[in-house]
C-alpha cells in the first residue's frame, strides 16, 4: 500500500514522532495507523529500557494545590538534560504527576504511573511518560514525591528547580506561609525539630565539640561543649534556625509571636540535583 504524505502528517500529530518514524511505522503496517501506532508504541518502550540506567541529574519541581481536600503535593520529575526540562511534553507530565500524587494515600512514583493520566482517556501516567521518552530520546523518571494535608504553605522557586511545602499546626497568617517557605527553600533546614535529629549524629557533633576544647578548665567545658552543640542545631534545625527575614529571632519565636501556640509540623524542600 503506497503511504501518502496526509498520512504521516496525521500519524506525526497524534504521536508527535519524526516524520520518517512515522512514515516506517505505516510502511510496516501496511497503511494501519493503529496498528502503526501500537509498533511505534513498541518502539518506545525499547527506548525506555535503553535509556534507563542514564544518569538523571537535571529536571523539574511540580506542586499540585487540592484546597477543597486540604491537599497538597510535590512531585519531582528527573531527565538527562536541562533543556529537556523546559519542554512542553516533559512540564505537562511533571504537572500531570503531581495532580495525580495530591490524591493518593500513599504517594510513591510507582503509584503515580499506575494512575489514570488526568486528560488523556484510557492512558496511565507510564504510558505519557513512555511516549514522552520516545519523543525526546532521554531517561525520564519521577524522583521524590511528597504530600502534605491540613494547613499548609507551598513555594516554587521560578526555575522550578526547588520546590517547599510547609505542614504547619494551625492556621498561619498567608504572608508568613510564604516567608516560612521560602526560608526552607533558601536556609536548607535537615530537621523541622532537635528531637527528629539522630542521636548518634548528636553524639558524635558532641564529641567533636569536645575535642576542639581540650585543655580548657573542667568547669567551663560542658558549658562551651553545649553552646557548640546549640549553635549547631541552630544551622540544622528548621524551628531554631535564625529566620531569614529576622535573624534576631528564630523561626519558633517568629511563629509563636504570629499566633500563639503556632509551630511548623512538617516540611519537604526538594532541590534538582540532590540525591533522590
């Protein structure tokens, strides 16, 4: 069957694949676009699996805001390279991600792509990423994923490389939601308290205190030991770190002087280019 330019054309807009892919496909199906479109589907999962052990060091934030069910998620979408980050396949489907992540009781990447893709019948998340795989010819996967409920606070950096949500424990005035998450973003906090922290991190920070103070007198040790020790949760700990708008105060006073009683239950920073 002789494959006619229209039909290329039509098969190139419904997969958005190279005109000479598309023209290959429809010359092996013998004109079939189904079953063109299922060969090149094929294709694409080959491709999938050729490029899956890529290194993905760049990519994109996306945050999805459920306000009727007090949602919110934060979904981080990984690829090879940083203009692949910036198309329209690979926005759509980080922001496809998370609108999907924000309902899920349990939001892990691989409950992700097991859902429905939100605007495309019949399709899963995996069967958009695939095809945009296909299409852009790098390794895509969804690194980190988080949900946050109740009241909260959200922040996209503007190159969507760092994203923050931001559980608070009460209602929290909106302007300070934003200033508290973009602390996060900016101050890179570890823990959201000291009592989250590691006691065999705390100990050995103790005991390198301890060593830098040799030789002082016995009864000042513990005392310098324990101001090192302050200082250092004061750099690591989201609630005693300086804020950043205020260093005269720390993050639980500036809270607490909002609305009393006030605190930060939880936080998720995610930044492209950490470990996931």
């Amino acid at each position: 069957m002789e494959i006619s330019a229209a039909m290329v054309r039509d098969l190139r807009a419904k997969t958005g694949l190279p005109m000479m892919e598309c023209k290959k496909a429809l010359e092996e199906a013998n004109g079939d676009e189904k079953l063109a479109i299922e060969l090149l589907r094929k294709k694409g999962m080959a491709q999938l699996a050729k490029r899956a052990g890529r290194e993905t060091a760049e990519g994109r934030i996306a945050c999805y805001v459920d306000s009727a069910a007090g949602r919110a998620a934060l979904v981080e979408l990984l690829c090879e390279t940083e203009p692949v980050a910036g198309t329209q396949d690979f926005i759509q489907l980080a922001e496809s991600a998370a609108r999907v992540a924000v309902g899920l009781s349990n939001p892990t990447a691989e409950a992700i792509l097991a859902q429905p893709a939100p605007g495309r019948s019949g399709q899963t998340v995996n069967d958009v990423l695939h095809e945009a795989v296909n299409r852009i010819r790098e390794n895509i996967r969804i690194g980190r994923v988080g949900v946050v409920t109740g009241h909260f606070g959200h922040y996209l950096h503007h190159d969507r490389k760092k994203g923050v949500l931001v559980e608070f424990s009460a209602a929290c005035p909106d302007a300070l939601k934003l200033d508290v998450c973009m602390h996060v973003a900016a101050m890179r906090p570890a823990y959201t308290r000291r009592e989250e922290v590691d006691p065999a991190l705390v100990e050995s920070e103790r005991r390198i205190a301890a060593e830098q103070v040799v030789g002082k007198p016995a009864n000042i040790v513990d005392k310098i030991v324990t101001g090192k020790l302050n200082r250092w949760f004061s750099e690591t700990v989201l609630l005693e770190q300086p804020f950043v708008k205020d260093d005269k105060k720390s993050v639980a006073q500036v809270l607490q002087e909002a609305v009393p009683g006030l605190t930060v239950t939880r936080f998720l920073r995610f930044e492209i280019g950490e470990a996931s």
